[in-house]
C-alpha cells in the first residue's frame, strides 16, 4: 500500500489561495491515476480533480477554472493549487492513488477552512 501524506491546509479568507501538497511513498509514476477528493460536514466524499498516467486532468465544475493539479513526478509529490477560494469549497481534502492494479491508497486528510 502506498502512504500519503497531505499538507498545505490551513484557514482563508474568500478569495484566497492555498496550495496543498501530497507526498507518495512510491513512485507516482507508477501510478495509474491520482487525484484530490474532499469531504464537507454531512456531505459524500466527492472528487475535486484528478490526473492520470497520461497526464490528462479531469475537474468538478464547481471548481473547474480555479482549482489546478500537477504533480511533480521526481519528488512523488502531487499538488492542488486552489485560487479564489469560496465558503463552499471548506471541507477535509483527500490525496488518492490507484495504482495499475486498481488497488486504491487514501491520506489522511488535511482541513481546508475559507472563512471571512
């Protein structure tokens, strides 16, 4: 199983920026796709944006033109760089990897808080 581990969270002002950080114990070339998923109180884990081995990218609309992924592939580390930021966009954000295999691996989460 792949380790991650997410950083980057933190409290923000509507119309902020913050940009999270999530850091794979193995090779994220190897994986077959990574992405972000949040979750907000009372709310279903939904996906935010994912990227796959390809390097096509894929966005919820609710955040599509604001939210960028990249990955940087040398230091296995998947990015989530979030401009504009609105109340709604407040949950616990999730680092996903599936691996070739199709087995998935989840970080623990780091909380995103945009609040006036």
């Amino acid at each position: 199983q792949v380790q991650l581990v997410e950083s980057g969270g933190g409290l923000v002002q509507p119309g902020g920026y913050l940009r999270l950080s999530c850091s794979a114990s193995a090779s994220i070339v190897s994986a077959y796709r990574m992405g972000w998923y949040r979750q907000a109180p009372g709310k279903e884990r939904e996906l935010v944006a994912r990227i796959n081995s390809g390097g096509a990218r894929e966005y919820a609309e609710s955040v599509k033109g604001r939210f960028t992924i990249s990955r940087a592939n040398g230091e296995n580390t998947l990015y989530l760089e979030m401009n504009n930021l609105k109340q709604e966009d407040t949950a616990i954000y999730y680092c996903h990897f599936m691996s070739r295999s199709y087995f998935n691996s989840w970080g623990q989460g780091t909380q995103v808080t945009v609040s006036p």
